[in-house]
C-alpha cells in the first residue's frame, strides 16, 4: 500500500509539474526554413500562445494552420523540452513562370499553386502556356507533368528551354532559345529520349518528336 500511494504522489507530482509549473510552459517559438514566407506570419497563424504547457501543445492543430499558408509545402511541428515549440517549414519551390493578362507573371510549382509573382520572367524558369487561367491551374496534371519533365531533363538541355506546353499529361513540349520544338511526351524514358535528341540535333531540324524514343520523328 505504501508503494502504491509514494506512486501516485510521484506521478501527481511529475503531473502537476507537466501541467502548472511555469518551467515546463511555451516560451519560445522557433521557425526555420523560411525564405519566402515572412517569419511573423508563420507565428501568427501558428498561434502559439506563451504561457501554454508544453504537454498541452496540439502539434497536428498547428501543423494544420500552417499548411493554409499557400507558398507552405509541407511542415513539421515539435516541442522541445522544456519551453519550445519548433515549426521547420518546407516552402513551396517555382517550377514554372505563366504570363499575367495585364503584365508580369506567376511562379508556380509542380502542383499548379502560385509561389510568387514577378515584374519580369527569371531566366531558370520557363514560360508555361495555356489555355486555363492560372488561378485554375491547381492540381492540374498538365502542369504537374510538364514540371516532372523539366526535372528529368539532361544538364546540357534544361538551360535552353524557354517555354512548355502541355496539351496532356503526355504531350509535354518544349520550345528551345534556338527555336527549335521538341515534343517530348511524358516524364518517362527521360535518359533514353534525351539521348535519342542528341543524336538527332546535328541535322538542325526546327521540330523533334522524342515521344517514343524507338520511333523518333524530325523534320
């Protein structure tokens, strides 16, 4: 008997000092991996008040407030005893420039969300065409695979590309600085199609279809 009440004074004990001593309450919040996202609006969707039991912090709620932040991939929320709340931020990276109707453009990612705008194109993305309006484009599977093929792409190649279109997830083509077309399909078979192309180029042609590598078309 005696050993089971000096236990539950213990756990009481650990229980109280968990739930009401001021030094196992938030005092810090730390928030890393930010570039785009302003620090400040990371703490203040989070919405960790100070004076919280660390015990009482819901990791998943602020995770969840976060992700409504749009440039926020993904996120990872932790505590750190005695008194921190640590949220490590994934941004979101641009993929893809597309043209804004009144001037500038949109950098998107890979799943189609708007990352940030600019006043002018950066050289390092190209320009996506099409016909949907950019606020549509979310989710899109042409975007998401135009992006895919953009990553897969041979170091030699990837800078000459200006601009993408994607009628279909597999109809991904790339228009060169040099003017040259090159239909290149789906993100698959990346090595062997961007090896076909090579052995093509020297005929300078103005259209390559590398779509399917064994019966590749120029003209």
């Amino acid at each position: 008997m005696l050993l089971v009440l000096a236990a539950l004074g213990i756990a009481g004990g650990v229980s109280w000092a968990l739930l009401y001593s001021r030094q196992f309450e938030v005092r810090s919040v730390v928030v890393t991996g930010t570039r785009l996202v302003p620090e400040s609006e990371v703490l203040a969707v989070a919405d960790v008040r100070p004076g919280t039991p660390l015990i009482r912090v819901n990791t998943a709620r602020i995770a969840a407030r976060v992700l409504t932040i749009s440039q926020v991939q993904s996120v990872r929320v932790s505590t750190s005893w005695p008194d921190r709340v640590v949220i490590a931020v994934r941004e979101r990276t641009p993929a893809l420039a597309v043209a804004l109707p009144g001037g500038g453009f949109d950098l998107i990612d890979a799943d189609g969300v708007v990352v940030r705008s600019a006043a002018t194109r950066p050289r390092r993305l190209p320009l996506y065409t099409a016909a949907a309006a950019v606020s549509s484009l979310r989710g899109d599977p042409d975007v998401a695979a135009a992006a895919a093929v953009l990553g897969e792409l041979p170091a030699w190649l990837r800078p000459s590309v200006t601009s993408v279109s994607a009628p279909g997830p597999d109809q991904v083509t790339l228009r060169l600085s040099s003017g040259v077309t090159v239909m290149w399909g789906g993100a698959d078979d990346a090595v062997a199609k961007a090896r076909e192309l090579a052995i093509l180029m020297p005929a300078h042609a103005h259209y390559y279809d590398v779509s399917s590598p064994a019966t590749a078309v120029t003209y």
